[in-house]
C-alpha cells in the first residue's frame, strides 16, 4: 500500500523445474484453520513451503505470555533456520486459516540448494528478508504506536486484503484479536484497542468479529508515513 514492490516469495522466486524438484522429495499435507503443526521447543528436521493459506508464528515467553511474533502466507518458506541448521524452534506455527503446505525434509533440501543455484538463490533471498524484517521491527519500535499499528494495518490490507464488496474500503478477514495486533506492533493490547477506537470514532476503520474493513485508506498512509 506504500506503493514498494513486494519482494517475490520463496515459491515464486523457483522456475517450474525446481518447485517440481521439490515437490518429489516433498510430503503435501492440508491442514483446517487453528491448528498447531510445528512447536516451539521442539527438535525437528523439516521445513515448510505454504502453498495455500494463512499461518501465525507464535512464541510464548516462560511467563506464560503468549506473542504472534508474524504472519506467513502463500509462497512463504517456514521454519528454513531450525530445520537447516539442526536445532530447537523457537516459535510455534498455527495455522490462521485452512491451509496447504510441503513438508521437506531438511536433509533433501539441503542437497537440492546445493546443486540447484535457484533454490539457493530463493533460500538466500528468504534469508536476507527476515534479517530485514527484523532490523525494520527493531528501528520501529522507536516510532508511536498508532504509526506502527497504521503500517500494520496497511501492510495486511496489501498482503491479504480485497476491496469491499460495496465499494467502501479494503477488508481483511485474517482471525486476528487485538492481542495479535498488539504482538505484531510490540506494544500491549490496551494501547492497540485505544487506537483502534479512536480510528472508529474517525470513521477510518470499521472492525467487526475476525474482519476489520479500512474505509480510509489515505489517512492510515498520512498516519504511517507522515503525508
């Protein structure tokens, strides 16, 4: 919604050959929506290539509280640096909506990037994007919540909004509850429902039982990047 380009998933950074390179050593499993498929703190020695549909990356701290740390969708590769690299995860994933994905086996993936350079090309380029996606997350938390929360909502209506049917605004039908909201923006549930209402009372968003519909989308770029 900013107007960038949105960098080529993993999936769609693979030329047809190599996605059937990997559909062969692949298991295809679907799966409903609010399912756990991976744990955090467990050993495992697969990664995940999401094909259809929406997953939440979960961590909960030993003090019982829980976070969603992202949100994956199609094309995504998931769990890429437990799986590779032998060790514990240290999120959770649960599935948003129903969904499709293949389970790889680390081992097989590991030799396909070694001998294919556009998996490692698509590998690296996944790499270096949640680097970025950190090193964003970590510059802006000095930024006010209502401006975090702004690009969120922008970001999601990009990534996984439509317009409304009436013609009023983009809907995004993701199931997120203010506590995601408040995960994703690090800030605390009270502070993201504080903003929220007050946008409401603006006539900005409209929120409704898991869907939220963004009737202005100029003032959330206004909000977000100071226009």
């Amino acid at each position: 919604m900013n107007g960038s380009r949105r960098a080529a998933t993993f999936w769609e950074a693979l030329a047809p050959a190599e996605r059937d390179a990997l559909l062969r050593v692949a298991s295809r499993v679907s799966l409903p929506a609010d399912e756990q498929f991976l744990a955090q703190g467990e050993d495992s020695d697969h990664l995940v290539v999401l094909l259809r549909g929406w997953v939440k990356v979960v961590a909960q701290s030993h003090a019982g509280y829980r976070a969603l740390l992202a949100l994956r969708g199609p094309g995504e590769l998931l769990g890429e640096q437990a799986g590779l690299e032998r060790r514990r995860r240290s999120a959770s994933l649960l599935t948003a909506t129903t969904v499709d994905l293949l389970q790889l086996p680390a081992a097989r993936f590991q030799a396909l990037a070694r001998t294919s350079a556009g998996v490692s090309a698509a590998l690296e380029q996944t790499l270096s994007g949640r680097l970025r996606e950190a090193d964003v997350q970590r510059t802006g938390i000095t930024e006010p919540v209502p401006v975090r929360l702004a690009a969120l909502l922008l970001d999601l209506a990009e990534r996984c909004g439509y317009p409304d049917p009436d013609g009023t605004g983009v809907r995004i039908t993701l199931p997120l509850s203010q506590d995601d909201l408040a995960g994703l923006v690090l800030s605390s549930r009270r502070t993201v429902s504080r903003v929220l209402e007050q946008w409401r009372g603006q006539g900005w968003i409209v929120t409704g039982r898991q869907s939220l519909l963004i009737r202005s989308v100029d003032q959330l770029k206004g909000q977000a990047f100071g226009g």
